[in-house]
C-alpha cells in the first residue's frame, strides 16, 4: 500500500497482482474506504475477485463479515477519471 495526502490507498499494481484487471473504470479501494462509502451511502462499492469478476456489495456485512481468504475491495470511477483523481475524490469522501 501506498499513501496519498497520508490516506493509505491500494495501487492499481496490487490489485493487478491480486488477479483483477477489470475495465479500466474500477479502482481499488480498502474495505475501511468501502465502509465508509457504504456508511455515506455513496453508491458503487464492489467486492472484487481475483478471477477478475466482480459484483456489486449490496449488504454491509459484506464488507465487515470476515473471510478465510483475501477480500479486495473496488469503486467505480467516471470514464474519464484518472487514477490520480479518483484518489482526490477517494480522500475528500474518506477523510471528511
């Protein structure tokens, strides 16, 4: 993990590594991010599965649940957002 503005952030290098590749419109984010966006009831949150599917977290459990294998956590971006500003937009919305 990296940092940005001191919030820790997954690079789009480790979730590569983990196995999803996704379409470009998906960036990773930490399940203490995913809470917060569900707790704010900011839409897009989705578990991410190192097959490369994904699917769309529809109960908070889903994120606070534990499991016996590693969880990855992604957000859907806009088409033309980069990497950089979603991580703007990923501060604003988990720092505040």
């Amino acid at each position: 993990m990296k940092t940005y503005k001191g919030m820790e952030y997954i690079t789009l290098e480790e979730m590569k590594d983990y196995g999803y590749y996704g379409d470009g419109f998906i960036y990773p984010i930490t399940q203490k991010q995913a809470l917060t966006l569900w707790n704010k009831d900011i839409g897009g949150v989705l578990r991410l599965y190192p097959d490369g599917t994904e699917a769309q977290v529809d109960d908070r459990n889903e994120i606070t649940d534990e499991y016996d294998y590693e969880v990855m956590f992604g957000c859907e971006a806009c088409v033309d957002e980069t990497f950089e500003e979603f991580l703007e937009w990923l501060f604003k919305k988990t720092t505040k």
